[in-house]
C-alpha cells in the first residue's frame, strides 16, 4: 500500500479535504457540538492509517500543501476584525484585562497540575504554551527546556477541545455576550477555537482573533515568569 501512495503527491491532500468535508457535512446535520470537523477529521485519518497500515512520512507528503495556506488563514482574521473596530475600541479595557487574566489562568493551571501530578519540570515547561498558537508554542518550549512533542500535542488537544466545547460552556455559565464569547474562546483555545467562534458570529470572530495575538504577548510573559516556580 505504501509502496503505491508513494508515488502520488496529493494522497495525504485528497484524503484530508475528503473527510473533512465529510465531518463538516456531519457536524451541520447534527448540529452536536464536540462532533467538531477537525476533532472528527482527525479522528477517521488517524484510524484510516492505522487500518490501512499507511505511514505518516507518506500521508504528510501531499497533506503538508495544506500547510502553505496556514499564513494566508490566519491572516484573514484581520478582516472581520477591522470590521469590529468600532466594538474593539468600546471595550479595549475590558480587553485587555479578560485576556490578561485568561491567560494568566492557564498557566496558573498548569502548575496547579504539574504539582499534584508531580510532573518533571520539562513535562511542565512543555505544557506551560497549551493555549497559544503552534509557531508561538513551539519556540516557548524550545527557549524553556521542554519537549516539541507534547508541546504540540497539548496544542492540539486545547484547540479541539476548545473548539467542540465552547458552546456548550457559553450555555452552561449563561455567556451571551457576544464579546465576552470570543474573548474566552480566543485566549483559551487559539486558532482552532477561533474558527469556531466565526461560526458563532462576526464580532466573536474578531475578539477571538484579536485574543490570540494578546495571549500570545503575556503567554511569554507569563512563561518566563512561571518558568522559576519549578
């Protein structure tokens, strides 16, 4: 099987855009909020590759393209957020102190955890960047000590669970602000939640972006102070 894959370039594209427009499809007809596309997405390649017995050096050599529009994505953030200026200018305090305290949560989490579970402090300095972007994380990790692997999967696994949550934590805690939402979902979950939080709406959309560049900042902040706790 790896031996015929190997000759195409576009296996690992094609079957990337196939399941999740696949899953997308699935999470509009259900309407459930953790059957998230890319939690989903995930799920059946990985399962594909197992039962298939494919290696991943063969699925990533066509699903690595999709990687080159990752900057171009991201971008497009901007744009609803210019959008939102007006909004973002009215709250700019609120802003900054919901982000400030979002992020300085999740690090005051992680070393809430990595002291009950006795974590090593590489474990723990590679679980410190959880809810900031990939290229962010990765670096943060590198500088402190920790291990790129977990760091990315703890990434990963924050921006999922963000994503297919937070609708359903909105409802529980009765957030309806439409600010408050992309605000939380932002700091807390990245690009992922992000994507999640322009299906809600425009102005979530926007604070969720502008959450991500201002987690960003004081996530290094905070990283090199919590650095010293352990």
């Amino acid at each position: 099987m790896n031996e015929i894959l190997e000759t195409s370039s576009y296996f690992g594209l094609a079957l990337t855009l196939f399941i999740y427009w696949m899953s997308y499809k699935i999470a509009q007809k259900t309407k459930i909020s953790f059957l998230n596309p890319i939690l989903v997405a995930s799920a059946i390649i990985i399962v594909i590759l197992l039962a298939c017995n494919i290696k991943y050096e063969t699925y990533e050599t066509g699903a690595n393209l999709l990687s080159v529009l990752l900057t171009p994505a991201t971008i497009c953030y901007a744009v609803p957020l210019y959008r939102q200026i007006e909004v973002l200018k009215k709250n700019v305090a609120a802003i900054i102190v919901s982000v400030l305290c979002g992020s300085f949560s999740s690090i005051a989490m992680v070393f809430g955890f990595s002291l009950l579970f006795r974590f090593d402090s590489q474990i723990y300095y590679s679980l410190l960047p959880k809810s900031v972007t990939t290229a962010i994380g990765i670096g943060l990790s590198e500088e402190m000590g920790g291990l790129t692997a977990i760091t990315i999967a703890a990434i990963m696994i924050t921006g999922l669970f963000g994503g297919a949550a937070a609708v359903g934590i909105c409802r529980l805690f009765r957030i309806s602000d439409p600010v408050a939402k992309g605000l939380a979902i932002g700091t807390s979950s990245h690009a992922v939640g992000t994507s999640k939080a322009i299906e809600l709406g425009e102005v979530e959309g926007a604070m969720s972006g502008l959450a991500i560049v201002i987690a960003g900042l004081m996530t290094v902040i905070w990283s090199s102070v919590a650095a010293g706790w352990m």
